[in-house]
C-alpha cells in the first residue's frame, strides 16, 4: 500500500553506464531531504528558498566528502508529474556514482520507489486516470512508430475523453430514469425514449468500434505476427532470410530442413513485423518432422497475416494442394498473400507463360499475389508493400482511438453487453428500473478504464508492477 506521505527515490534512466543520469525524488521532503546533501556553488542558498521549475549546479556532499557534481531541477506540488514536490539529479551515469547518490538519499530520509510508484502517485494525485498512466508503460515500452502514436495519443487523454463523453450523456438519462422512479405513481416520464434509443445505438456502435480496433492495437503494441508457410523448399528461409538480412534459418535442397519454428521481428515503414518461418507442409513418416509440420498448421492459425509461398516450378496439382492446404486453417479475419518464388530461373517468355495473376486470385481468394525471388531479392519491395497494406495504417494517421490494452478491451466487451440489454430492453418497453440497472453496469465498466471503479490497492498494485522501477 502505498503511502503519499512518504518520500521516493529511485534512478529513473537506463541501467548501466552512460554520460548522465537522472536519480528522481518525489514526495513531500524531497526538497527538504536534498537540500541536506547539496552545495550550491553560485548562490548557496538552500533549495526550499527557490522558485519553482528552475535548474542549479552544485555537489552532493557525503559527511564532508564531494560524492558528485550534479545539476538538480525543482518542481513543487501540485504542479508536477506527481503532483508531489519532486526533484530530479542530473548525475555522471557511472553505475557506482548512481548507487552511492541513492544511498546518500535514503540514508537522508527517502524510501527506494516501487516499480511504477511514480505514475501511480501520478494516478492517485489525480494527474491522470488509469488508462493514461498505463499508456506511460506502453510508451517506454514502444518499439515502432506506430506503437509510439498510438501510446502518445492515448497519454494525451485521447481515449479517455471518448469514454468521459460516454459517461456523462449516459449520467444524464439515468438521471432522469431514476428520477421517473420517484414519481411512479403518477405515471410520468422525464426521459425521452426516443432520444434514449440513439443514445444507447451511438453509444453500441462506437463501443463496437472500440472493441474492434483491439485487434489492430494489440498487433501494433506487440507486432504483427506473420506466418511464411508452404511446402517443402518453397523458399520459406530464403525469404526470411532476405527480408532480415541475416542468415537467420538455414537453407538447404534437402526437403524438410525447416523442423521447427524461426522467428524475428523487423520494423517496416513504422510497423513492427513478427515473421515465423515455418516447417514445409508435406506427407512425411519422419517424426520430429511431423511435429514440426503440425506446429505450421498451429502457427496459421495464430498469425495475423499468412505469406503462402510457391514454387512457380511446381506442377498445378502441387500449387492447388498448397493453396487448399493453408486455406482450410485460416479464418475470415486473417489476411493471405500469396508469394512466387523462384522467377529468377525463368525467362520473361516462361514466366508470362506459368505466372497468371488472375488465376492465383481465383484460386486463393486474395488479391495480394506477388512475383518475387528470394534468393535474388527480386519483389521484396512488392511484397513489403503487400504487407503494410493489410494494416488499417488510416487509423493510427488520422490519431483515431486504438485500444491496446487487454484489460481496456475486456472492460468494453461488459460495456457493450450490458449496452445490447439496455437496446433490447427499450424495444421490449421494459420498466425504467431494468433499464437504470443495466446502464449502472455500463458506466462501472468504462469507469474501470479509467480507475474511478478502482479502489483495491491490490488492483492498482497488479496493474503498476510491470512497470519499470523509477517510473
């Protein structure tokens, strides 16, 4: 449990060596406690004494003895990351230099931080719901472009004013609904249904939006899983290979090389990548091999996007076997496309002649074929292309609302079906009460997004533990 009156420190940069780093007091004497260890070398006036936001050099002294020279930035409660008073030192980023100016402090009055204490003080203080301060996590934790935008926006208080928005229109009416309650007998109604009724479907289908733009935001916050799959020397490794540029799985002419599963990730055009080479799909009695075939047809399943590769070599027969092979395993949400390998050993005459565009549309049911030779790195570009196209990119553009959050996206599924029995519930003419209960449900869920249905601190506890320490 946390304790606000309590003062935190904690090293709130990268571990290991560096030119600086910046040690992090917050709490009510952090001013206090390191006017007792600094020396200001112009003014040498005590740090309660000055204004605040403002910066000053000087030493942090350990019983008379010089530990570093440091820079020292002031902010005063409430106007803070916190909230709170709180310092932070500018420190050499030696390892041992940063360990000795922790000690000094808590030897000094302050307690080591929790990992996450600050943004949770900072949620606690009111400086932000819960939904922005786990969008601070997703932040550090950002690995691409688009996982940075879609963290920003939503620290910014983008996915927040969506649901503060929702709440207080569906506050209004139950106001109102609660309010008929009270006047039963005389048969009156204060709300007006019909404004209810395209209340309640706005708030359903913007909750559905929400809802299903989990998919996209879960995917760019831990990267896009693609599966390569296809039959056996196909050109599955090579083109990993080729588009990590290192020889990352081992290629070979021996059929069934592949026996379990590669996989790496790359950032394309801000998009972060998760391809899995997988085993090639054949009839073999080897039985590791089998093993490693059956966790292919695992990894289709899985994948958000399925890259079929073919021989342009292979017979029809072989081609049409492929294609029905990895579409019996995907399902309507995921996306195909479809690679030729091996162009490169063919003239322009016998690829015109064994390459149809058409029929592999026909044939697989995408519109993604792409001609290409991963051993040359002929078509790559294309297939890149390929790929950033299946991703709603227009969403994270236009700083649409995405939700990323496994927790969020649970929350908004008992919103929206608390929200469907409030639609059924006005068609059917059902009693005010029924109806002032299921929007009670409704607004403790989205007030579960932001915290104001949260009170356990082991709730809080849960949710700020993965973050790291000084934040």
């Amino acid at each position: 449990m946390i304790n606000l009156e309590d003062t935190i420190v904690a090293v709130s940069t990268a571990q290991g060596a560096g030119a600086i780093a910046v040690i992090r007091l917050t709490g009510p004497d952090s001013i206090i406690i390191c006017d007792k260890v600094f020396k200001s070398v112009k003014s040498g006036k005590k740090l309660v004494d000055q204004s605040a936001n403002t910066v000053h050099f000087g030493s942090l002294i350990d019983e008379d003895k010089e530990l570093d020279e440091v820079l020292i930035s002031i902010f005063k409660a409430p106007n803070s990351f916190t909230g709170e008073n709180t310092v932070e030192v500018s420190c050499h980023g030696a390892p041992y230099i940063q360990q000795k100016v922790l000690e000094l402090f808590i030897k000094n009055g302050a307690n080591l931080a929790a990992p996450g204490e600050f943004t949770q003080r900072a949620f606690l203080n009111g400086k932000m719901d819960l939904s922005q301060a786990e969008a601070v996590a997703d932040l550090i934790a950002s690995r691409s472009e688009a996982a940075r935008r879609v963290a920003l926006q939503q620290m910014k208080g983008g996915f927040s004013n969506e649901l503060i928005h929702l709440r207080e229109r569906l506050l209004n009416f139950i106001s109102l609904i609660e309010l008929e309650l009270d006047f039963s007998e005389e048969d009156v109604e204060f709300a007006d249904r019909s404004q209810l009724v395209d209340l309640v479907n706005e708030i359903e289908h913007l909750l559905s939006k929400l809802i299903n733009s989990f998919s996209l935001g879960n995917a760019i916050k831990n990267g896009i899983p693609v599966a390569i799959v296809g039959h056996t020397n196909a050109g599955k490794s090579t083109l990993l290979n080729t588009i990590l540029q290192e020889d990352r799985a081992i290629v070979s002419d021996i059929h069934g090389t592949t026996r379990d599963v590669i996989e790496d990730t790359i950032n394309i055009e801000g998009i972060t990548f998760r391809f899995i080479d997988t085993a090639g799909i054949r009839k073999t009695t080897d039985a590791i091999e089998t093993i490693g075939i059956d966790r292919t047809f695992s990894k289709i399943e899985s994948a958000s996007i399925v890259v079929l590769m073919l021989d342009i070599n292979d017979p029809n027969e072989k081609i049409h076997e492929a294609i029905a092979d990895v579409k019996n395993k995907m399902n309507e949400a995921q996306q195909l496309i479809v690679a030729i390998n091996k162009i490169d050993l063919l003239t322009e005459d016998e690829i015109a002649q064994r390459f149809d565009q058409n029929k592999f549309k026909e044939l697989s049911g995408s519109d993604a074929i792409v001609p290409l030779s991963a051993k040359k790195q002929i078509g790559i570009e294309l297939l890149s292309e390929e790929l950033i196209k299946t991703i709603n990119l227009k969403a994270v553009d236009n700083d649409e609302v995405i939700v990323t959050n496994a927790r969020h996206y649970e929350a908004l599924k008992r919103s929206h079906e608390s929200i469907s029995r409030v639609v059924d519930g006005l068609h059917a003419g059902i009693s005010g009460d029924f109806l002032a209960q299921d929007i009670r449900e409704v607004l403790y869920f989205l007030g579960e997004i932001t915290g104001g249905e949260i009170q356990t601190d082991e709730v809080l506890g849960n949710i700020f533990k993965n973050f790291c320490i000084g934040k």
